[in-house]
C-alpha cells in the first residue's frame, strides 16, 4: 500500500510540474491529467482553483473548498479575495464528481456564471471550469 501511494504522490508531482512548465493553456491536457490525479478519485467533492499569472503560468493550485459526495459550497468573493491575494490575472477552476458523470449540474453552471462575473468587476479573466472525473473530465 504505501509503494502504491508513493507511486500516487510521484506521478501527482510529475503532472504538475509538466503543466506547470509553461503557459497553462498550451498544455491543457497536462492540467487536466494533472486535475484528475489529485482530485479524480477523491469520494467527496472538491473545489480546485489554478492561480495564473499574464502569460497563463501557474502562480498556485489550492483546493479552496471541500464538500459532501455531491456537494461543495463556493463563494465567489472568496475566490476573488484569494485571486487579488496572490497577484494573480486569470484563474482556471476545478471541481470533481465522485459519482464519475462530469455532467455539469445547473448549480455548477450557476457558480460558474457567479465567478466569472465577479471575476470580470476586477479584471480577472476566469479561462475555464473543468469537472473531473476518474475517466472523463468536462469543461463547463
């Protein structure tokens, strides 16, 4: 169990620093391989959010909220406290789905609006939401 696990941390720590490595954007998938090893497989929800600098390079990823199997609470004034916090410019948000359907909820896409326009008042460019799963994630 505890190789498996160090396996796990190591390959976590792999897809981060390749997603890490340049600007987010042009290694999307990277991110998104990266998202579903720390958060894919989790039984509870989790909101992740990646701080971006101008040219989209990870300033940091924290996991700002955790929920219920079904369920996360967000906030956008905290995601934006936290985006002006950081110096960051853009951010790419991250929630997975323990059922494994990355089918986004209306709440998810109401969030979703909810964030941007918060985001938008101040400048912030919010690039994407991405629902992972074990297998397929979804951009909302």
């Amino acid at each position: 169990m505890a190789a498996a696990l160090k396996t796990v941390e190591a390959a976590a720590r792999l897809a981060r620093a390749e997603a890490a490595s340049g600007p987010v954007f042009a290694n999307i998938d990277k991110v998104v391989g990266y998202c579903r090893v720390a958060m894919g497989w989790a039984k509870t929800e989790q909101f992740r959010i990646l701080f971006l600098d101008t040219r989209n390079r990870l300033i940091r990823d924290e996991v700002q909220q955790t929920g219920t199997v079904n369920h996360t609470p967000v906030y956008p004034r905290e995601v934006v406290k936290r985006v002006l916090e950081l110096g960051a410019t853009d951010i790419l948000i991250v929630h997975n789905h323990p059922s494994g359907d990355p089918t986004p909820s209306r709440a998810d896409i109401a969030m979703t609006n909810e964030v941007q326009a918060a985001a938008k008042a101040l400048g912030i460019a919010l690039h994407d939401h991405i629902i992972v799963t074990r297998a397929d994630p979804r951009i909302v």
